[in-house]
C-alpha cells in the first residue's frame, strides 16, 4: 500500500535524513522512532504530500506523489489520508461533531451519521454540540482521532498522539486508534517516543540521519 524508496530531506546543506526506505501493507500499524531532532514528523508531512523531499520517492496505492502538483496533492490528501497531530488541531470556534465533519464536508459530503456513528466508536456519543474548551486532553485527542478517521482514509498518520496524555489516558486512546485502524484497515504510521504506544504495532522501525531500520 505505502511505498517509500531511497527518501531523502535537507534543510539547507544539513541533511534531516536520508535514504528511507519502507514498506507498510494495508491495514498493516508500523511505528517508528528515533531520537528527537531525528525527524520522525517530517517525515510524516512527506508522506502527507505535506513537505517535499530531496531525493527518493513515495508512493500510495500506485500514487506516486512526487508527479503531484500541489493542488493534485491536496485533493489526493483530502481523500486519502488522515493525520492526527500531537496538539489536536481542532478548531475552537466549531463544536465537536462540526470539527469531525470537516474532511467530509471538504469532500463535499454530508452524513451526520457518519459522524455520530464515529463519535461513539470513540468514545464520545453525545458530546457532538460541546465546544472544545469544554473537553479534557484525551477528549481532545479522540476527537483528532474521529476527524482523521471519519472519511476512511488509506493512510492514517499519527504523530505523538499520546505525547500530551497521562499513562491511562494514552492507553484508551491508543485502544481506540487501534481499534479502528484494524475495523477500517487503513496503512497506519506512527511516530512516537512512548515504547508503550511503539509496542502495539505490528513493527516497529528506527529512523536515524543514515536511514531506517
């Protein structure tokens, strides 16, 4: 499903990393760490279509997005792909299930049911039309969770999603990605410096400056 051939990133003369190279099957949960400054999140946004690389290739589903205009790349990642990020991203002024709705809404769809059907299966039935400064922390994140899931993307990229979380939270909110990762059978990538979240994947690959392992 995911393929990634000889990836390679700089800023400037100094390389972030180089010649990454990987294979994720679908519905297949890989995590991947490394050492912080590594660039574990960049390259997360390249396989988002996101950031743009230097050298290498990345592929989805025979997509290569490398051959993508930004606005092909954009429409692609509306459909394809869903990213749940370490601060939630949700926007304050939209309630929960608007925050949810929003990649159908950018797909010009409109099923409310969708959205209660996935608030529930995370854990938030009922908490559709509170705003989110009304919610904890793992509320928060489950609710980037249900955003990200909600149009059925291939591609579900997590960066630190329990970075911000308490132990027992974290655990809950790895359950529900789990969960419905598998029910869905999206390709899942994580990053993570947490060996608890590492540890439910189904393999586990270090990134450092020279590649991946």
């Amino acid at each position: 499903m995911l393929q990634v051939r000889g990836l390679a990133k700089h800023y400037l003369d100094t390389p972030v990393f180089q010649d990454v190279s990987l294979d994720v099957a679908r519905g297949e949960f890989v995590a991947i760490v490394g050492e912080s400054g590594v660039g574990k999140s960049t390259l997360l946004n390249c396989l988002a279509g996101l950031d743009r690389w230097d050298a290498g290739t990345v592929a989805l589903a025979g997509t290569e997005l490398g051959t993508l205009d930004d606005e092909q790349r954009a429409l692609w990642r509306r459909r394809q792909v869903g990213f749940v990020f370490q601060a939630f991203h949700v926007l304050p002024h939209l309630d929960v299930a608007q925050n949810v709705a929003l990649p159908l809404m950018l797909l010009g769809l409109h099923d409310e049911a969708r959205v209660e059907a996935m608030l529930t299966a995370v854990g938030l039935a009922g908490l559709g039309a509170r705003l989110p400064q009304q919610l904890s922390g793992g509320q928060l994140q489950r609710v980037a969770m249900a955003r990200a899931l909600v149009h059925r993307p291939a591609l579900l990229l997590a960066d630190e999603p329990t970075g911000n979380l308490d132990p027992a939270t974290a655990a809950k909110v790895m359950d529900v990605l789990v969960a419905q990762t598998r029910e869905h059978e999206a390709t899942l990538v994580l990053v993570t410096h947490s060996e608890t979240a590492a540890a439910r994947a189904d393999r586990v690959l270090h990134l450092s400056a020279h590649g991946i392992a």
